[in-house]
C-alpha cells in the first residue's frame, strides 16, 4: 500500500471538489455531501448555521469499541457563546435544539456526561463546532453619501 498526501478543497454551497497537486495514477475516492453540512471524522464534529436557523442534536455514548454505552445522570449542555447560539436540552440531557441568536461567528456546542456508573465521576465530553453565517438577502438598504452642491 502506498501513502500519499494531497490537498483537498471543498465548496460546500455548489458541492464541489478540487484537487491541488493531484497524485499521479490510479486513485479512487469516495466523498459524499449532506444537506446539513455536517463533517464527521475522528473526534470531529462541525456544522454551518445561518443566522435563522436551529438544529436538532443528539448524543450516543459509546463504550471504547464503539458499542452503546449509558451515562450517569443527565448529560449538561452549554455553549461557547451565548451570544451566538442557545442551546436548549432535553429533560433526559440526551438531545437538545441549538439555536443560532442572530450575531454571526464561531462558537462551539459542549455536552459533557459522567462516565462513571458507580459513586465517583469520570466526565466525558462532546464537541460540536458550530460558524453561524449570514443568511439569504431578503432586503436591501440604501445608503446615501452627503449631499453636496451641483
């Protein structure tokens, strides 16, 4: 098996692709788009909002082989910036709404939950990266420079 590294440029908005400095020969790819824009991979978890937007998440704690897992308790929800997004939990802490506020950046949605079934605590945390864009023109404002003589 041989190794290479490339450069991979992705638009999300036209769903397209762009190899810089494609390797030479044979190469088979498999990339597939979502309507969420969300990008999984390892430990990484991001999505794009606009700024009217919610979305509904959900968590599925997982032992280290991958297999279903429980939690002590009810998982807490909290986010990076409360001017950006609210994140709103359900009772049983295992999903919750994000809602993007209006301001647009880039903040992150934190869940943590308690691993440790027994009397102590082993807290385990979930990250999911959230950029709170602009969303489509549904105006337009007109803008004036100072009035001046002819």
């Amino acid at each position: 098996m041989s190794y290479f590294r490339v450069n991979i440029v992705v638009d999300w908005e036209h769903q397209s692709i762009q190899l810089t400095d494609p390797p030479r020969g044979v190469v088979r790819w498999t990339i597939k788009f979502n309507p969420y824009n969300v990008v999984e991979g390892d430990d990484l978890m991001a999505i794009t909002l606009t700024d009217t937007q919610k979305v509904s998440v959900s968590i599925t704690p997982v032992d280290a082989k991958g297999n279903a897992a429980r939690v002590d308790g009810v998982p807490f929800w909290s986010t990076g910036d409360l001017s950006v997004l609210a994140v709103v939990p359900a009772d049983n802490g295992l999903s919750a709404e994000v809602f993007a506020l209006g301001p647009l950046g880039v903040t992150q949605v934190i869940v943590t939950a308690d691993a440790d079934l027994g009397e102590g605590v082993k807290p385990i945390t979930g990250i999911l990266d959230v950029t709170v864009i602009g969303g489509e023109a549904v105006a337009l404002t007109v803008n004036t420079g100072v009035p001046e003589e002819q």
